[in-house]
C-alpha cells in the first residue's frame, strides 16, 4: 500500500506540474515549423471569379488583402491567446476606408459598391472574425441605420467621425432574454418633455465598452398608446450607462463584447431616429451585417484551406509529402469545392444588392451556407494539420473557435432554415 511518503510525493510532483516552470531544453532548440507561411497566401479563385470583377474592385481587395497580411497577421495571434483586441490597427481601418465603405461619400464615406464592401469583409475575416466584425458593426449596425433613419444633422453629426475611426459605435438589440426573437425586447424609452429617459439591458454588443455611441432600439408608446420599436443614438459616456465587458470567452476572443445596462439614460429627443418605427429598422440593419459576413466566413474558410494546402505540399510521411495521399487530396477537393460554391453566391448576392434587387432570404441562405461551409473547412482543415492543427502557429482553430460564434449570431442557422422554408412555402414555422 502507498504511505505517506509516496503521497508525499505525488502532491510535490503536482505542484511542480502546476508550476509555470520553463521547459527544459538541455542547450537544443526545437525545430521551427516550416510548412505554413501566411505571406505566402494567394487566394483560392477555382472558377475564375476575378475575371467578373473591374480593376477598381480588385485594386480594392488586393489593398485590403495586403493590410489584412502585412499588419493583422502578424499580431492577431498573440491578440486572441490573451483577449485583446489590436486597438493599433482602429485608425487604419480609417484610412483605408474600411469603416461604412458602401455609403455616400458626402459623409467621408468610401461610396464603393455592395461588391467592393464584400470583398473588404472577405479579407479582413481572413485576418480574423473580431477584426472583421469591428468593421461590419460601425458601417453596418451603426453607420447604416444613421444613414438610412437619421436626421440630416444626425447623419453630419456622426457618420465622418466614425468612417474616420476618431468614434467608435455599437449595436443594441439582443437581450439576455430575447435573441432570435427581438420583437420581445422589455427595454423601453419612455418620453418625458424633450427628453426621452431608456431602461433595459442589451447584450453581445461588439465595441460597446470601448465605444462612443451605441445605436440602442427600444419599446416606445406611440400617439395611439401601443408600442412601437425605436431607435436611438444613446452617447455611452451618459449617466446611467453602463458597459460591462464579457469576459472568458472561448470564441472571437481578439473582439471586444460587451453588455449595455441602461438605468434611466436620458438622451435628448433628437437622438431618435425619425425613419426607424418598428421591427423593420432593426431587421434591415442585420441584412447589411448578414451580407457581410456571408464575404467575411468565405474569407475565413480561405485562410484555413490556405493552410491546410501548404501543409499538406511541405509535410512529409512515409517519404512522401501527404498531399500525396488520396484522403488528403479529397479533403482539399471537398474544401475547394464548397469554397468555390460559397464565393459564387457572394458575387451573384452583390450583383443583385447594387441592383438593388436583393431579398433578404436571399442573404439567409447565403449566410446559413456560408458560415456552415466555413466551420466545416476549419474543422477539415484541422484535421490535415494532425496534431499542429490546435497550436498557434497556424490560423486553423483559431478561425474554428470564431466561427462558432458567428454561425450564430446575427441570426442562427435554424432560424435562417427557417427564414428560406417560409418563402418558399408561405407557411409561416415562427408562429
């Protein structure tokens, strides 16, 4: 039998595993790993998608392109493992135009197409799901409805400073208690003089406890004594304002996510947004967001397949590289397929949003496809990585660990499943 001094022993080697002691190395180095170079990325384009898209476009992407590998590759990394978001980076967002690019330029907006704006958010998911999302909720949760509901001295008030980056904004819809159905949402606005005085709680807000403005919707009495759902800009240095950051996340972790408490805010009645009366203003505000990150998953897809590739070409078994190996070469096959697939929905899914032709459950489909697709290559791509796969040094899991995320938010896939069954039958599944 073991006696005292045997566990004695297994406590004090406990420790020393618990301890963080540094390796021992004995003088040798570790062999550096040589089959993965991001700088080396190309961009997957099976079906010759670049032939349909002008110079401008392209000069557009390759710039991006060249951002997103030049100067977020390099640090989002080390940004993720310690859940920080690369706040260096805010005023290039700026400067490259990255920030509202789709809306008109008398605002300091980039007035690019719905194309060129796709094509941003493709890029800079490759780079990451936070930095992406940064992006797509200031130009598309809180630039967009500014543009689209605001007032004209709501709109030159706010939208220069934040295509410029000098102000940052967030998005209040979710509720602790209310997700994907919005339409329930207990925090409401009440008017008071020329004031209007919010309660409530909103949750998963991007940027918010780093933000400026929050575009807050809230329940509001109508003339007529019902409620109605409202929009408004609600300054997040107010009192009563609070912006608890979530922490311990295991997902998006290089983003900033937070809560938004308000506790009787008052916010002058010109911080409304006149044009916004009813669920349609919240709703059309996350087809921009969905838009995007029907782009920006395809984007994260590439990056692991990316990898995955060069992996597979440089990594030796059996006196062969395994991209010898029929099993690996279905896997890419497969990832190329479903890649390719996902990028020409994208595109028609442009041509139809700058002709403006786009239904909305045509962006669920493309966003219940897209972000499914991406988690299935991650998760493929993770596999022709073996064991290497979980570390650092590749952009596999960390783009796996995101996207679970974003298969979720901005509508789930079953709630998009069930988006597309009511078009197509006219019976409607939410009832």
């Amino acid at each position: 039998m073991p006696g005292p001094s045997d566990a004695a022993t297994a406590a004090q080697t406990t420790d020393d595993l618990a301890r963080d002691a540094p390796a021992r190395s004995n003088g040798v180095a570790p062999p550096e790993a040589t089959t993965y170079d991001p700088a080396a990325f190309e961009g997957l384009d099976y079906y010759a998608i670049d032939d349909l898209l002008s110079e401008e476009e392209k000069a557009v992407r390759d710039r991006v392109r060249h951002f997103v590998t030049e100067e977020v590759t390099p640090v989002i990394g080390e940004h993720a493992q310690a859940a920080t978001f690369p706040r260096e980076l805010i005023p290039r967002f700026g400067e490259l135009g990255l920030l509202g690019p789709h809306l008109p330029e008398e605002y300091g907006c980039g007035g690019h197409s719905n194309l060129v704006y796709g094509l941003m958010m493709q890029e800079l998911e490759r780079g990451d799901s936070g930095i992406r999302s940064f992006c797509s909720v200031q130009g598309s949760l809180v630039m967009y409805p500014i543009w689209r509901f605001g007032t004209e001295a709501q709109k030159e008030a706010w939208l220069p400073a934040l295509a410029s980056a000098e102000k940052i904004g967030a998005f209040g819809l979710t509720e602790p208690d209310h997700g994907s159905n919005p339409a329930g949402m207990k925090t409401r606005a009440r008017k008071d003089g020329d004031e209007y005085v919010l309660d409530g709680h909103k949750r998963w807000a991007t940027n918010a406890s780093a933000g400026d403005v929050a575009v807050v919707w809230a329940k509001v009495e109508d003339d007529d004594g019902n409620d109605q759902i409202g929009g408004f800009l609600v300054e997040l240095d107010r009192d009563g304002v609070a912006t608890p950051r979530i922490e311990d996340k295991w997902s998006l972790r290089a983003a900033v996510t937070s809560e938004i408490v308000l506790d009787g805010v008052r916010v002058p009645a010109g911080n409304r947004l006149p044009g916004a009366n009813g669920l349609r203003g919240p709703l059309s505000c996350l087809t921009q967001a969905r838009y995007g990150i029907c782009w920006g998953v395809t984007g994260a897809a590439m990056a692991c397949y990316d990898a995955a590739l060069q992996h597979a070409t440089n990594r030796e078994q059996f006196d062969r590289p395994i991209a010898r190996f029929q099993l690996m070469q279905e896997r890419l096959a497969e990832m190329v397929q479903e890649i390719t697939k996902a990028q020409l929905l994208n595109w028609r899914l442009g041509t139809l949003k700058d002709s403006e032709e786009m239904r909305p459950q045509q962006v669920s489909l493309a966003k219940r496809n897209n972000c499914q697709m991406a988690l299935e290559v991650a998760r493929s791509a993770r596999q022709v990585l073996g064991g290497n796969g979980v570390l650092g040094m590749f952009p596999v899991m960390r783009h796996m660990m995101n996207l679970e995320s974003v298969i979720t938010y901005e509508g789930t896939h079953e709630v998009h499943t069930l988006v597309i069954g009511q078009d197509v039958t006219g019976e409607n599944a939410f009832a």
